[in-house]
C-alpha cells in the first residue's frame, strides 16, 4: 500500500440531497475521477469553520477529500493506491 500526500484543490460535482452532500466526481490534474463509494465521512470544526472530510473510493484507489467552509473550496488531501 502506497499513501501520496497531495494537498491540492480540486474541483468536485456533489449531491446535495437531505441535508447530506455526495461528492459524485471531482477533477484533478487535469483528468475526471468518479466516485463509485463513500467509504466514510466526518465533520472537523474550528478555526472559523468547519471541514467536511470524506473518504472516496474511484476504482482500487481510495482518495481523500475535504471541503473547507473558510476557504469555500475543495481540496484532495491523500491518495492511497493497493
């Protein structure tokens, strides 16, 4: 098992349904991945926000994503390759 640090942003396309959000796909140097699992999903708060942090399954890769609510935007934080 592989884990590569990234620290990007990332562009996502979520479901906002029930007051829940599912990131469906997000965009990442330049290339579509689809989220085919949400293997887990947790809330951090502080620091004049709040992060939404998600663990996401695109094929035999698991990614994981956040978004921050102070810096409105998406990043991609790890991606862990079998």
């Amino acid at each position: 098992m592989n884990i590569e640090q990234i620290g990007e942003p990332i562009r996502v396309l979520a479901v906002f349904s029930g007051g829940c959000i599912k990131p469906l796909r997000f965009n990442w140097a330049g290339r579509t991945y689809t989220v085919s699992r949400v293997n887990a999903r947790w809330t951090d708060r502080g620091g004049g926000g709040y992060c939404l942090h998600y663990s996401v399954q695109v094929g035999e890769e698991t990614y994981y994503i956040h978004f921050s609510s102070a810096e409105v935007q998406w990043r991609l934080d790890q991606v862990i390759v079998s």
